[in-house]
C-alpha cells in the first residue's frame, strides 16, 4: 500500500499561501485556514495563468474614447452623421415651434446647462458635502469640474469650426462643435452625482438624477435649434471622460489623506496658540 504525503498539496491553480492544509486531512481550524484562496485566473497562483479581465474602468475609457473620436471624425470629414444631424435637426424645428409650449419647455430645459445655473448648483452640493464630510475633496473635485469646460470645450470648439443648426457664419464666435452648455450640465450634474453616491443607499437615485437632467438639457438644445446632435452627445464623451478621472479623487483613501492634513493642520494651530494663552493667563 502506497503511503500517503505528509506534505501539503499543491492545488492546481492556487497560491500556496493561501491554501493551508493539514496533514490528516481534517479541515484547518485556525481564522486563516478559514478564509478562501484566491480564485482561478489570477495572478502569483501555480501554475501561472493570466491575470485578471479588463476591469470595467479601463471598458468605460475606452469606449469613451472611441465615440469621441468617432464622432469628431464624423464631423470633420462631413460622414453620414452630419446628414443625420441635419434629418434631426428638419424634425426638431417641426416638432417645436416657435411660440409653442414645446419650445418653451425646451428652452427651460436647455437653460438648466447654462453656467449661471449647473455651477452653482454644483458649488452648493460640494460645500454642504465638504463640511460635513470635513474634507476638501469635494470642494476641490467641484473646481477641477468647473475649469474642465473652459480648458477642453473652447480649443476644440475652435478647432473644428463648425457651423451651427441655422447655417449663420460663425463670425467672431468660435463654433457649435461640442456644445458648451451640454459638457456643462454634464459635468457639472454628473460631479455632484459622483459626490452624492459615496453614500450607497442614495448612489442609484444620484446617477438617475444626473442623467434625466443632462438628457433634458440635450434634447432642449436640440429641439430649440441651438446645437447639432452630434454637438451634444460628444459633450456627454467628453465629460464622462473628465468624470472618469475624478471619480479616482472621490475615493476613501482620498478622503482619509485630507484628514489627516487637516488633523496636522489642526495640530499646528494648537500648538501655536498654546504659548499665547500661557502669557494671557494670570
């Protein structure tokens, strides 16, 4: 009869120090022998096998990616999607009127991307969650939201230099290709959704909110003539590309680094003032 290893086993596919095992083989006991190994398919495991899929971060980017730069070749080559543009562009002049209720509602909606409107907003939302989080993250993620729109929408604007839904020469205007008022209402509604879902039972009513607003707001610069289609949905890549990259400063990690400068911040203050309250006292 074949004697039996007293050694541990490899198991295929599993690191060994994360696969305890005993030689009686009787189940380990201890807290660590309780926990799972790692899964198939990762890496550090024996044998080796390839690590980890795409994560659903780097899919996002990517198909951000693609869309903008799709859509700007689109445009700049005058492709199918500009005969689209002017198709949709023939059906929103007919579907809302001058004078109509309509057009009135779509002029309420497409005001709601102006900056006089989604920045404030957004500054209120980012100083109620940063004092109460008692972090300078969100007011910081706010700014670099606001000053995204200006930095990346005004040099492509005049960039590609395109005309706009009535035809009308651009002049001294820089051009309607993307529409600032839609990367606006993104990404300022779209922050401001990212600093609300830290807190989980509020995350899907966030991104619902910030969503339905942003969809209103394209389809009110549609439907009253102010922009291309394509000028607003290359707005929305744009600024989910911007949002992509911020989401990385709304992390915890983040947040606890800001306390901790705050709490040495803090202690300075305290230390400095220790000395003058010696001398103030009797």
């Amino acid at each position: 009869m074949k004697a039996e290893s007293l050694l541990p086993q490899n198991a295929p596919g599993r690191a060994l120090a994360h696969t305890p095992h005993r030689s009686d083989g009787c189940p380990p006991h201890t807290p660590r022998g309780a926990r799972r190994s790692d899964l198939q398919g990762r890496l550090g495991t024996l044998p080796p096998v390839p690590g980890r899929p795409i994560s659903l971060y780097a899919l996002t980017l990517t198909a951000l990616a693609v869309l903008f730069a799709l859509l700007t070749w689109q445009v700049a080559a005058g492709g199918p999607l500009v005969r689209a543009d002017a198709a949709l562009r023939d059906a929103a002049a007919r579907a809302a009127p001058p004078g109509g209720a309509v057009r009135g509602t779509a002029q309420f909606c497409a005001d709601l991307g102006g900056a006089f409107v989604a920045f404030p907003v957004l500054a209120l939302g980012a100083c109620v969650l940063g004092r109460r989080r008692r972090s300078l993250v969100p007011p910081l993620l706010a700014a670099l939201a606001a000053l995204a729109v200006p930095a990346l929408v005004l040099p492509l604007k005049a960039a590609v230099a395109r005309t706009g839904p009535n035809g009308a020469p651009l002049g001294d205007y820089a051009g309607y290709y993307p529409s600032g008022h839609a990367a606006t209402a993104a990404l300022a509604y779209g922050a401001l959704a990212l600093l609300c879902a830290r807190r989980a039972p509020y995350t899907p009513y966030a991104y619902a909110a910030a969503a339905v607003l942003n969809v209103c707001v394209g389809a009110g610069l549609v439907l009253c003539g102010y922009h291309w289609a394509t000028d607003v949905v290359v707005s929305w890549a744009l600024a989910g590309l911007v949002l992509c990259a911020l989401s990385r400063l709304n992390t915890r990690r983040s947040t606890r680094l800001n306390t901790r400068i705050g709490t040495r911040i803090g202690a300075r203050l305290t230390r400095r003032a220790g000395p003058a309250r010696q001398r103030a006292a009797p």
